[in-house]
C-alpha cells in the first residue's frame, strides 16, 4: 500500500489544555499480543486519557494498513506499544514521512526501550511523559537488504531456533535444540559466508561458526541480561560479531532454565568489526535470517548491511543530553 509522506514542523508547540502538545496529531499502535498482554490496559487507558488516536491491533491485522489509515487522518507522530518487532515496523513508517516516534515498551525484552533508557515498569507514564514534555532525540537504525533493523540481524543458529515451533513459549529449549542441529552432520546447515570489511579491523573469526550478528550499535563489554546491552544509539556504525554456539559439554540441558540473554553469553561472541556497511556473500541464497527477532525467509543472501545514521526521531521522556557521572575511585 502506497503511503502519503508528510511534512511536519520541527519548533516545539506549547502544550495544550489536555497534556499533549499542540500542532501534534499523535497516533498510538498497540500490539495486543506483544508481552502477553500484560500493560496493554494501562496503555489504552492512558492514551484515552491523554485523548490521543490509538488501535489496538490483533492477530491478522496488517501493520501498514492500520499506519496508512492514521496518516489519512493527519497522524503527525507516531507510537508503538509493543516488543522490537513492532517497533521496528512502525519505526519503518515514522522514518519514511520524516515523523518523530513515541517507544513505549510493552514486550517480553524491550531490547530497544531499554537502551533507549525508558522506564521499563511504567509503559503508561513513558507515553504521558513523552507527548506532553518530550524531548526529540535522532539516533541510527541498521538496514539489511533494504529491511530495517533496530536491533540486530542475527544469521545461523538464532533464526533457526526461531522458526521451531512453541519458540515463543519455550526459547530456551528452543536455543538448545538449535545448537545440537547445528552440530548434526545429517540435520545441520551450512554455508561459506565472504564479509567484505576495512582489512585493518578484521579478526580471525575461528572455527565452527554458528552464529554471525548484525548489531546497531556496539553492545556494551560484558552486557548481561536486564541491562542495556548498547551505551550508544549514535555512533553511525553496524559492529559484526560472530559466535561458536552452545557449548553442550558445559551447559546442556541446564540451559534451559536461563533465559535467551544467559544462552547469547554462552555463545563467546566476538566483535570482527564496526563498520557503516558490510556485504555478505554467501555460497548459498537461503542462509537463515531473524532481523529484530522475526524470522525473515523472504530475505536471502548476499546480505547488504548498513548503518543509516540519525535516521530515526524520538520522543522521550527526558532530556537525552550530557549526563554526569560520579566515580569513587580507590588505589
């Protein structure tokens, strides 16, 4: 469906008299399913409150035609209440009208609200802060093959463990399950991967590959589960780490009772690169693909991967500026 693009104002409106800023149309998508519906009612409640336009979208509803429909109705920003996927859909939309976008976090990880650093435990309050007293940040989103990608792309054992069925229930088992087809000669796939990259930064990747993931932005050293796993959204670049897969011997079945985070540290992934683009041939076209955690069969190698920096507007709650932070040191 083809969209309208829009333009928009770029001064900030005073607020008026019901909390949400003037000369903004604000249109909230709640995604119904995403984090099990848990903070979906305070949600609606509070765009009811606020008076702001909002769908809440159910099973077989098509994400575009819910967007296109709010563009027609003047839609001038843009929220989406959900998990990555959702963000990532709706952030596709807000970057191709050039609309600033509200992240209020309703899914299982939150990946990207949490290293944007909104408050995980107050989806409401994210959305009633940032209409009424939002500050606009523009940080990078990565694509793949034209595909938009807040997150990471993640090629190999990941989408894999993706496509087995109850994976959303069970991605644990899922993740091990994964990891011994991996090893399976006779269930296993493989697939010779060329990444073209800047030769003064390439390590050697070593043996028994896996995994290769595609990040927006670097994670953290030592990033563990819970907590932000990219200090930056800004940097203007797309770091490659590769990954050798579950150590069985160690974790087994054990693993199972850790959660996707526990199972991503065990796979050692190792930086190759920060780069503004990599392409990745491949010897074959249908190497498994997830972008954001959505298994993506209809995107198939090479892969073209690129950074687009400050690509997409946000709308948060506080003021994205310098931060200060103290620091007792003892020698």
């Amino acid at each position: 469906m083809i969209m309208k693009k829009r333009t928009t104002a770029t001064t900030s409106p005073a607020p008026n008299g019901s909390g949400v800023r003037e000369r903004q149309h604000p249109f909230l998508l709640v995604n119904s399913g995403s984090g099990g519906g848990r903070a979906q009612r305070e949600i609606v409640a509070a765009a009811t409150e606020l008076g702001i336009d909002h769908h809440v979208v159910g099973p077989g509803d098509d994400f575009g035609t819910v967007l296109s429909a709010a563009l027609e109705r003047g839609a001038d920003l843009l929220g989406a209440a959900g998990g990555d996927g959702t963000l990532c859909a709706v952030a596709g939309v807000a970057m191709e009208h050039d609309l600033p976008m509200v992240v209020v976090p309703a899914g299982t990880r939150n990946h990207f609200a949490l290293d944007v650093g909104v408050d995980l435990d107050d989806p409401a309050g994210v959305l009633r802060a940032s209409l009424t007293a939002g500050h606009e940040r523009r940080v990078d989103v990565g694509t793949v093959n034209g595909s938009t990608f807040l997150n990471n792309a993640s090629l190999g054992m990941y989408p894999t463990a993706e496509r087995r069925p109850g994976y959303r229930r069970h991605k644990a088992k899922a993740f091990v399950e994964a990891a011994r087809e991996a090893m399976s000669r006779d269930a296993g796939g493989e697939a010779r991967l060329t990444l073209s990259l800047p030769g003064s930064s390439v390590i050697e990747t070593g043996e028994g590959t896996s995994i290769v993931m595609l990040v927006n932005n670097a994670y953290s050293p030592g990033f563990a589960p819970g907590k932000r796993l990219r200090s930056r959204l800004d940097s203007g670049q797309v770091w490659v780490y590769v990954g050798s897969g579950l150590d069985l011997d160690t974790s087994g079945w054990g693993a199972l009772v850790h959660d996707a985070e526990s199972i991503l540290r065990q796979t050692a992934l190792r930086a190759v690169a920060g780069v503004e683009r990599v392409v990745i041939a491949s010897d074959r076209a249908d190497v498994p693909i997830a972008v954001d955690g959505e298994d993506r069969p209809d995107l198939l190698a090479p892969f073209d991967v690129a950074s687009r920096a400050a690509a997409l507007r946000l709308l948060v709650p506080t003021d994205p500026g310098p931060r200060t932070v103290d620091v007792d040191l003892s020698w």
